[in-house]
C-alpha cells in the first residue's frame, strides 16, 4: 500500500484516488453524488481519498471499517457539519444534534418507535394505504395511469400524519405539506452542497426559503401540539413524546421540544420511505414472476387480509423484496462522519478533523461481497450465508435509523395490500435511471398502468 498524503500536512497511509488536478471529483459529485464515494472506494480496496475542490473526503466502503466508525469506535466521530445545518429548519432534533443533548433526546424518544410502541401504527399504515387503493380504483376505471413518486409520497405522509398527530391528510394538503417539506429538503441540499455556506442571517436566497420552510412547518405542527393541551388523550407518536418524564416526574418534552421532534419525523421520515416505496413499485413493474409468487405468498397466509405485525413474519418473499428494493436502491446513499479524535484502521492513520463518507451504496454493489451485486433478485435475502454486514440500509450503531420498524411496517403493508389487488405493469418501457439528491430518487416520475386481479 503506497503511503498517501494528499496536501502534504496529513499525511495517511489510506491511498489518494485521482481526479482533476484542480477541482478533484467535483464534477462527478454534481452528477452522480451516490456513485463518487462508491467508485473511489471500491477502487482501492474499500476506503481511500478524494478532493471535492479543497475538500478532502474519504470514502469507505469497507463493512469493517464502517463498523468502527459507526459502533466499536464511535466516540471518536461525530456526526459532520451537513445535520446540523438541518437545524435551520427543524431546530434540535433528533437528526440535527449529536453529542450528550441526542443521546438524551434518543433515549426519551426511542420507547415510541420500539416494536411494541408501533402496534398503533399498523392501522395507520392500513387506512392510509385504503385511501390510496381508493383513489387508484377510480384512476382505473376512468382508464388513467398512476404516477408512481407522487402516489408514494402521498402515501408516505398520510401514515406520518395518522401516526405521528392523528392527522388525517388528504391529497390536497399532502400535495401542500409535501411540496413545503420537499422544498426545505432542496434548499438544505443546496447549502451542503454550495461552497460558499453563508451564515443563517444573511438575506440569501437559500435563507429565505429555509425560514419560510421553517415557519410553514412550525404552524402545522404547532397547531397539532396546542390542540392538544385539555383534549383527550390520543393515541399517536406525539402522545407517547408527550408523556416522556424526567426522573423527578417533570415534563420531558416542553412544546418546543414535541415541534422539532415532530418536524424531524417528517423530514427524516417522508422522503426516504416514500422513494423507497416508488423504487419498489417500479422493481415489481418491471417483473411480472415476482409479482405473482409474492402474490401466492399473501394468499397462502393472509387469505386477503392486510398483515399485521404478527402475520409480517411469515412473509419471507415479501420482506425479502422490501430488503432487496433498499439494497439495490439505497434511498440514503451514504453517511458522512467527523473524526474528532485520530483513529487508525489496520495501521492506516484517520487524523482527527477528517471527513469520511460512510457510502452504502458501495457497500450494498460490492461484487467481493455480493454475488452478481447488479442483478435484482431478492431470493438472495432467503438464502444461508448472506452478508448481513454489509447490508445496511438503516445504518447501525447509536443513530441508526429510530423509524425503522415503522418503514419496514408501512412498505409491508403497502406492498402486501398492493399486490393483492392489482398487477402492475410499466406504462413507459424506458429505463428509470438513479439521481442522488437527498434520497437516490428515480430520474423521472413512473407511470404505472393498473391491472385488477
Ligand atoms: C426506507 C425508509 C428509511 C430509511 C432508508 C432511513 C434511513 C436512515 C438512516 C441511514 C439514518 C441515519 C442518518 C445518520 O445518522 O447519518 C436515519 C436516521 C433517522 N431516521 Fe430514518 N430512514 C427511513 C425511514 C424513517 C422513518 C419512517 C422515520 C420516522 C418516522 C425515520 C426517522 C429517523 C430519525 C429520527 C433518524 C435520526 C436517528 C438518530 O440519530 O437518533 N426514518 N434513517
């Protein structure tokens, strides 16, 4: 391993990958931001450097030195500069924060999304998918197809809302929230993304639109949070927030508190279940087999019902796809990590201050680890021997993903309740490409022709 020090003062065994002389990958990162991390790495072996302009990063692909950062080693990362950017729309919250402040806040939260915490939510995901099959049934009979992201998002929403707030959202206000949610996601992009960061109360453009973001969000949630002050209890993630107590007996979660939570399920919650959902749709599309042995499957075990938490086990081929849809397409693509402490991996130096790019997209297309990585096929996920540890989709560790089991819950009982009623069929033959914004979306929005069983 040649000894690699790419300005001279940091010197690192890790090797440097090549790029522009001037402005290193930044050009790919532009247009494949999900590919850089995945590609450097995997070239050397699953970790090395690159530049983004000055920016040095190193991408890591390597499921054990992931590992270390994200669980043996932890305590010597820190989540990097781009989650607590997110504060200037969702405050302190759970994705915003790290250091002694999270670890408080995850340990007050974590209770509601435990598995027993979520037998509530399994109705939500039911009645909010209902609503969609509703809104499909008319869309076929009037002969038009559906369009797959918007469907996905819609949904999405709809099961955050009735779980989160008790909310009921419909198409128009989750075409409404959606477009305010998915417009502070943009514009925080842009900002980690921009090189030049300008400070918060600068009258930039990004700045106006993340505290319009951030106001629009405030309202609707603190709407929810003041109805709730003398009403009677419900039954929903926010009741469950509200009823967090100190050891003394105090209020936990004071209402500024409840709202950036709150917020935060949103962000973190909507976007990357619902691209996951539309991948999901367009994967089925695309395989008429599969889509008929899931079928069996439900019926041989739900006889036509929606599943529940309990029935979910017993659908190996249906989960498996779901496992299948998040490697392939990994709605996060990777995770970036500070070095606040040096480290070393196998001899090779991570000075403190370094920035690494923890990229599951390499992990989960890494043909050492996977055999023929670029084939769907979930069966894999069924048989012995299947490298757990580089499968990830949640990450692992102290932040690994708090909604988890929700996801996992909703696209269960999204693609069983689907499937059952309808074969899907592509209405535009085309391939579907990947684009890394803050999820790996589809490239275009899928049109999907709706065929009755
Ligand atoms: C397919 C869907 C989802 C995927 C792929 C996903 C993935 C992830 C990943 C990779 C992280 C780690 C971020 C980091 O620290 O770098 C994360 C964190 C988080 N996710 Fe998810 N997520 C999904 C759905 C959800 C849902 C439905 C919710 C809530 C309703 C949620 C809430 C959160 C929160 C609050 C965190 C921060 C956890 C912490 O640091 O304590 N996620 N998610």
């Amino acid at each position: 391993m040649k000894s690699a020090g790419a300005s001279g003062e940091t010197p690192t065994d890790f090797p440097q990958a090549g790029g522009h002389w001037l402005f290193g990958h930044a050009a790919q990162m532009m247009s494949a931001t999900h590919l850089v991390p995945a590609e450097v790495a995997a070239g050397h072996g699953g970790a090395a450097w690159f530049r983004v302009l000055h920016k040095r990063f190193l991408a890591v692909s390597d499921p054990e030195l992931v590992r270390q950062v994200l669980v043996t080693r932890h305590e010597k990362y820190e989540r990097s500069f781009h989650y607590r950017n997110m504060q200037a729309v969702v405050g302190h919250g759970l994705l915003s924060t790290d250091g002694p402040f999270w670890l408080k806040r995850r340990r007050q939260i974590l209770p509601a999304f435990r598995l027993d915490g979520l037998q509530r939510m399994a109705p939500a995901a039911q009645a909010a998918t209902k609503a969609m099959l509703d809104h499909w049934a008319a869309e076929c009979r009037a002969g038009r197809p559906i369009r797959a992201i918007s469907e996905t998002q819609h949904l999405s929403l709809a099961v955050i809302g009735r779980a989160l707030l008790s909310a009921d959202i419909d198409r128009d206000s989750s075409a409404r929230f959606g477009a305010i949610v998915r417009d502070g996601l943009y514009w925080l992009r842009r900002r980690n993304t921009s090189l030049f960061m300008p400070p918060p109360w600068m009258p930039t453009g990004a700045n106006r639109h993340l505290r319009r973001t951030r106001r629009l969000m405030d309202d609707y949630v603190n709407a929810h949070i003041s109805e709730r002050h003398g009403c009677p209890v419900k039954h929903d993630i926010l009741e469950t927030m509200r009823a967090v107590r100190e050891p003394d007996g105090s209020v936990a979660l004071d209402d500024a508190a409840l709202r950036d939570e709150s917020k935060t399920l949103f962000i973190a919650g909507f976007e990357t279940t619902a691209t996951s959902l539309a991948w999901m749709l367009y994967a089925l599309a695309s395989r008429p087999e599969l889509v008929e042995q899931i079928h069996d499957e439900l019926s041989q075990v739900l006889a036509g019902d929606a599943p529940d938490l309990e029935s979910m086990k017993r659908l190996p081929l249906t989960q498996a796809t779901i496992n299948e849809t998040m490697r392939f397409y990994p709605s996060v693509y990777h995770v970036s990590r500070q070095a606040i402490e040096d480290d070393e991996f196998n001899g090779r130096q991570i000075p403190r201050g370094s920035q690494l790019l923890l990229s599951i997209f390499g992990m989960h297309r890494d043909p050492a680890l996977w055999g023929d990585p670029d084939a769907f096929r979930p069966q894999r996920f069924m048989e012995a021997g299947w490298p757990s540890q580089a499968f990830m989709p949640f990450i692992i560790g102290k932040h690994a993903c708090i909604g988890n089991h929700f996801a996992m819950i909703e696209m269960t009982i999204a693609l069983a309740m689907i499937v059952q009623r309808y074969r899907l069929e592509l209405a535009d033959p085309a391939p579907v490409g990947m684009i890394a914004r803050i999820t790996l979306a589809p490239d275009r929005d899928i049109s999907l022709r709706l065929v009755p069983r």
